[in-house]
C-alpha cells in the first residue's frame, strides 16, 4: 500500500483498528495472489466457504471463452448455502431477516424460520407444476415474501426473474413475454409513502395480454379491494395454509453452472437483456465480495437500502447476506415517509452497523439539512457503502461527516447487473478518495484504455475494460447468446476483454474515477434506464410519430431524461399534450422512467442511415458545441 506521503489528492486513511479488524488488512498481498493464479485463488475460497454436494474437477474453464465456465462438474445449490446448511448451527436461531414496513409495522425472521417459510412455498411451487428450468416472474413490494419467493424457486431449480415494483405495465408484459413464465408471484398492492401503488392491477392487466401466464400468487399486503380471476389467482397465505404446503421440502441438485436467475438491464438499443447467472459462480463471488469489502461479522445488523428487484438487492440483499450468515434489515418505504428522518430512526432502532445505499438517496437527504439525522443516536455505524452512480465528492463528505461522524470508512463500490458482485471498489483498509472507486477488488483486473485497448494516460478519459473472467459474471443473454458475444466481448476481442459500457479515468495512484455510460443508459436515481424503453413507450402514444431521449445531468438525481418528439401531422402542440405525455410514459413503463422534460419538435438530428444522434441533442440542450455534424443527414 502506498504511504500517505505518496499519494495524491484529498485522501482519507483508515484507522489503525479498523485495519486490524479487516478480513483482508493488506490488499497489494492478496490481490498479488490471486492475480498469479486466479482459479487457485478461487478454488481455494470456494472449498473452505462453501458446502458442494460433489467438488468440481476444475475451477475455471476458458476454451470456449467469453462463454466462461466455474467450477466444472460441481453440485450445489445456492439455497443449501444460504439456508440448509446453518440449520445445524446457531445461526439458526438468529436473526436472517429484520423487517419494517413503512407504516411501522415489523418482523423478524431466525433463520429457522425463514428456511420454514421457504421450504412451504417451494412446495407450493413444486405443487403448482413448476419444474427445474421454468421461468417465475416476481412482481413485488419490499417484503419478505418477495425474499421468500426468489429463495423459493431457486430452492427447487426455477429461474426467478424480478421486475422492480416500481415498472408498468408495458416493462412487466415485455418481462413475462421474454421469459415466457408459467407463473406470477405479485402483492394486492405496495406501500410508497403513505399511499398504496396497485401492484395487482397493473400486473392484471400485463398477465391478460401475456399468453404464457397460467397461475398468479398474490400476496396480502396492502388489504385493498382486488379482482381475482378463478382458476388463475390464488392467495399466497391460502395456499400456505394447505397440506401441500409442506415443510419437508428437499433442496434441488444443481450443476454449478445451471441458471439461478435471470434479470433484465437495459442495455443500448432495443429490449432489455436477460442477464443470466448460476448457482456456483455467483454464490462464490457475492458472498466473498460481501464479506470483504464490509468486512462482515456475525454481530453486524447490516443494511442494504436498495430494492430486491435490482442487482443491488439480489446480491446483498438476498443472497450474500444469507450465505454469511448475516443480519439483514430490510425497509419497505420512502426514506422521508413520514418524516426524513425515518432511515436515520431504522438506524438507531435496529443498531445497524453497515449502511449500503445510493448517491442519490444521499443527496436527497442531505437537502433536509444535518439536524434530522442528528437527533440520533447513529453510533452503531461503521462502514457506509455507495452504489449505482459515480458520489460527487460533496455528497461523500456530508455521508462521511454528518452519518459516519468521521469514523466510518466508505465502500464506494462500482458494479453492474452483469457483474453479479463489486469490482471495483475499496477494502476497509484501503486510503479512500472521495469520489472514485479505487482499486480492482483482489483479482480483478481494470483498466482504462482507448479505442484501440492501449492504456490511456493519467488522468485521461477512456474505455473501462475488465480483462479477464471472475466466478460471478453473468454466463450469457437468456436466449440470446450471440448479442452477449457482440455487446460485451466484441470490441476488445482480441485481447478477451469484457467492456463494461462505462468511461473512466485513472490517476496517478492507480485509482479508478468512474465518469459514466458511453451507450443509451441513463442512470436516473441510480436506476438503469434504456433510452430505446422509454422511446418506445413514447411512440405508443397515438399522437406521437417518433422520439429520442437522453440524460442530462441533475445535481439530485444524477441524471433526467428528457424527451424530444415529432407528433403524428395535424396534432397540435400544447402543453396539456406534454403532461400527458409524461403520464403515459409513468404508466406504461413505471413513474421512474417519467421524462422531466418534453420537448415537442419537427425534426431530429440523424445520420444518413436514420440513426438519431443523441449526442447531438444533449449537446444543443446543454448549450455546448455539438461537435462534429458531417454524418448528420440534414
Ligand atoms: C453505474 C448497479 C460509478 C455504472 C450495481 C454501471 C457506478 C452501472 C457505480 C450499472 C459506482 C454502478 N460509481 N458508477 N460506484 N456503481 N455504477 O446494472 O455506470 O443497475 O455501468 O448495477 O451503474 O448499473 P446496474
């Protein structure tokens, strides 16, 4: 590790006994390690942390790269580690599961009861038809049911695939259609501040027009009035209550390299990806990645404020924590319902230990001001963690400061849906710069490079690569090898790079500064949105012809969107048409998605294949050169 005197810029160095109470105190050794023999590396983690119904013959397979392979011949199954196996220890009777619903109420779940849970609706499932390899769209509030619903299916060898609660119709129809599910497992309704979102409904109305869906699980959550359609829809507690719901369910034996999930991302164009991972790889690398980079331990209440319908919530959320061994708490609501103190209140309440959340949710909190979190006790913390988008050094100080009191180290921590766990991303014992990332985790190799995969220079803008495979990474797009080949490994091919889709900097201590996407993603509050999603909710408006949205940035949420769009001849422009507009876009595809601005145009920039330029569009709205136009058509 670099001294202090090395290293330049505004750095924060961690204290002597939180290095000591590191898991990894010295990163250059352990990284040094594992990048001389990375399956060695691996291996090793692998066999002493994790229970395998039969070892593999091999850790890593690359002759067919980029489709890697981890852990050859092995059998397992996440759920044996995640559950099964603390049921004869102690850990049994802790604490998996500390929940708060946003209008106060709670539950805590032992892992003996968990695993109680899980085992009766596994049956439910099993009894219901749904077989290894099916697909089961889950379409939830933050509860627990939606825990047990994903540890469920992947206990008896289904593929979850969770669509956040906050999307629409339009992105849930085009979700159950690409993964043709059997089954919908959905609430009544969800919490969000104060008021009940019709999860239902709007999951009614994607089931009619969807053919595949033959049964829908409905939670009670909300109590509110909801049609149920006989033969089709079934109460979750009813069919708890039956024989069938039995709690001797046996855990499915799985190849470590059979699918565990998929969930979809938006990527550059068109319809979302099904990003898929297994059961070997990505119980190795999220639980290593949890364990390390915060440094858990068996007394950490740890939070993870982020949804179970990303990544985010799949990795730490669900799996990781549990494969640890860990306390978790889980939230349902908004973080200022009622008040904006409510996180700092969970905080104190709970104990919590480790905070795991958003720039944005930062900022947002940050703009009531430092006396609502101050009216409480926040010692229990730590170590923060930040996640989604790049922290501006302002909302990192305030975090610090006013939250950590100064004391907790941050985990700013650069992954993606793809990528299963973090990448890049600090270790408690590593010097920290407000703003980046830092370092590859142990074994990860980042760079920065230029168009041609020559390493840019110190502090220059370029391509962040990855070079080389780790046990997490997703395995394919589901149905769609060959977009998997083209939008990750493509572009660096010869060398076998993996392109992340982001620009970066590097500086002179190595350490990484994420810019952001160089494709058609928008980061909105830390969510990933596509542009070709939110286009193509726009165009099924009947006034509209065509349409082009871009990011732009925003001190509070990262970035917003707005819309640029061509009405169909003879529809007037108003301003009426623009807030309908938004609507429509908030009800096909999800309030998230809802276009800041709309901006009701004749024509748009594009090239003379008919591609539309956004850069050009960003450009003109952010008032800078737009650069070069020779390819524009007109
Ligand atoms: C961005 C979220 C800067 C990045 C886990 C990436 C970040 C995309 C960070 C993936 C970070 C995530 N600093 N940017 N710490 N973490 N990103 O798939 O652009 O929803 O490519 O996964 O989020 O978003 P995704």
């Amino acid at each position: 590790m670099s001294d202090k005197k090395e290293m330049t810029g505004d750095v924060y160095f961690p204290t002597p006994e939180v290095v000591q109470s590191a898991h990894i105190p010295d990163y250059d050794k352990v990284h040094d390690e594992a990048t001389a023999d990375l399956p060695g590396f691996w291996g090793k983690i692998a066999a002493e942390n994790f229970e395998w119904y039969k070892p593999w013959n091999q850790v890593l397979d690359d002759t067919n790269a980029p489709f890697y392979k981890w852990f050859i011949n092995a059998k397992v199954n996440i759920i044996h580690n995640a559950l099964d196996r603390h049921m004869r220890t102690a850990t049994r009777n802790k604490a998996a599961l500390i929940f708060e619903g946003e209008p106060g109420d709670t539950k805590v779940y032992t892992y003996q009861q968990l695993n109680y849970e899980v085992c009766k609706f596994a049956s439910v499932l099993r009894a219901m038809g749904v077989e290894k390899g099916d697909r089961v769209t889950i379409y939830m509030g933050r509860i627990p049911e939606l825990m047990i619903a994903m540890l469920a299916s992947a206990k008896i060898g289904a593929m979850h695939s969770v669509v956040y609660g906050g999307f629409s119709t339009e992105a849930l129809l085009g979700r159950i259609e690409d993964s043709s599910s059997k089954l919908l497992i959905t609430c009544d309704g969800a919490w969000l501040r104060g008021k009940t979102v019709d999860l239902k409904e709007i999951a009614d109305k994607a089931v009619e027009r969807a053919g595949s869906i033959q049964n829908v699980i409905v939670v009670k959550r909300t109590n509110q009035e909801v049609g149920m359609v006989a033969g089709r829809d079934h109460w979750y507690h009813d069919l708890m209550a039956l024989p069938i719901a039995s709690a001797t369910a046996a855990t499915e034996v799985m190849d470590a390299e059979d699918p565990l999930f998929i969930l979809y991302t938006s990527g550059t164009t068109g319809k979302p990806k099904a990003i898929l991972h297994t059961h070997g790889g990505y119980m190795v690398g999220t639980a290593t990645t949890l364990k390390w980079v915060f440094d858990l331990k068996p007394e950490d209440v740890w939070w993870c404020a982020a949804d179970p319908g990303w990544i985010t919530g799949h990795s730490y959320i669900v799996y990781s924590p549990l494969i640890n061994g860990a306390t978790s708490l889980m939230y349902e609501g908004a973080p200022t319902f009622p008040y904006p103190d409510r996180w700092w209140q969970l905080v104190e309440k709970y104990g919590v230990t480790i905070l795991y959340t958003a720039p944005t949710a930062i900022r947002g909190l940050m703009r009531f001001g430092e006396s609502w979190p101050n009216r409480y006790d926040l010692s229990s913390l730590r170590l923060l963690g930040s996640v989604g988008e790049p922290i501006n050094p302002e909302a990192w100080r305030w975090y610090h400061r006013v939250i950590g009191r100064e004391n907790c180290p941050i985990m700013d921590t650069w992954w993606q849906t793809e990528t299963g766990n973090f990448m890049i991303t600090p270790l408690p014992s590593a010097p920290l710069k407000p703003g980046s990332a830092t370092r590859g985790f142990p074994g990860v190799q980042i760079d920065v490079v230029d168009e041609e995969g020559q390493p840019v220079g110190i502090n220059e803008e370029g391509f962040l690569v990855i070079k080389g495979p780790w046990p997490a990474m997703l395995r394919t797009l589901y149905k769609d090898p060959d977009r998997y080949v083209e939008t990750y490994w493509s572009r660096y091919s010869k060398q076998g790079w993996y392109l992340p889709g982001d620009s970066a900097k590097k500086d002179e201590d190595g350490y990484i500064w994420v810019i952001g996407r160089i494709d058609d993603v928008i980061k909105v509050s830390g969510y990933r949105l596509g542009t070709a999603e939110i286009e193509s909710a726009l165009v099924s408006h009947p006034t509209v012809a065509e349409s082009a949205v871009i990011g732009i940035p925003d001190e509070l949420r990262g970035n917003v969107i707005h819309a640029y769009c061509i009405l169909r001849s003879g529809v007037e422009k108003t301003e009426q048409l623009k807030l309908d507009l938004k609507d429509h876009v908030g009800e096909e595809m999800g309030p998230i998605a809802k276009p800041t601005v709309i901006n009701l145009v004749d024509s748009l920039p594009k090239t003379r294949s008919g591609k539309i330029m956004r850069r050009v569009l960003r450009a003109q709205t952010l008032g800078q050169d737009v650069g070069d136009l020779s390819t524009l058509a007109d």
